[in-house]
C-alpha cells in the first residue's frame, strides 16, 4: 500500500475506577487503559513505542521521578513480545488503519485527581 504521506495516529485511553468507603477512605483504585493507533504508513517499517515504567524507571533513580508499575498489559498480535520481555520497548510492524496496540492496568502509585 502507497500512501501520498506517512502519517501515524496515537489515542491514548485511560478510566481511573474508585471505590470509596462511606467514610471516605479508598477501599480500591486503579486505572485501566489502553493505545488506540491509527497507520498510515507505505511498505512495512518497524515502529518502537517506549513505556515510562518501573522497569525501565529503575535503572536511574536520582534523575527520574517515582515509577509506575504497570499490573498487567496486552498486546496486538503485531508486538515482537521477545523485545518487550528484553528491554521493555514495543516494537511491531503495524497493520494499516485502525487498532489497538496494547491495553493495560495499574494498580499502585495512583494520585487520585480529587
């Protein structure tokens, strides 16, 4: 497929879901999320995608702010899962159009926006 121009389309998708008390404590919270992607690239090139997570967080503390620890996450089938298990980068071929490249959750570290 030949495009006039290259173009690539990022949506990123969060819910934070709480559950409080009748006194007001935070009984559970987390956020659920996920990155939508539009693509419209001629031929077939590799794209990377890189998480801002613990694993990769970790590596320079003093520089950085506290980390995220991502629960669980999914991935399209187009995610080369070998170098995401390496060095926490996604990277993948996209299809062309619409998709969703990964879905994921976190649990820990939420700030709650009120």
């Amino acid at each position: 497929i030949r495009h006039k121009k290259n173009e690539v389309y990022i949506d990123v998708l969060e819910s934070v879901n709480l559950l409080l008390s009748s006194t007001g404590n935070v009984l559970r919270n987390e956020v659920a999320g996920s990155v939508q992607m539009n693509t419209k690239l001629t031929g077939m090139p590799e794209c990377k995608f890189g998480l801002n997570d613990k694993l990769v967080i970790e590596k320079d503390k003093e520089d950085r702010k506290p980390s995220v620890d991502i629960d669980d996450c999914t991935f399209h089938r187009c995610v080369r899962l070998g170098k995401f298990d390496a060095d926490r980068t996604i990277t993948f071929i996209p299809p062309d159009g619409e998709f969703e490249l990964m879905r994921y959750r976190v649990t820990d570290n939420i700030n709650l926006p009120f």
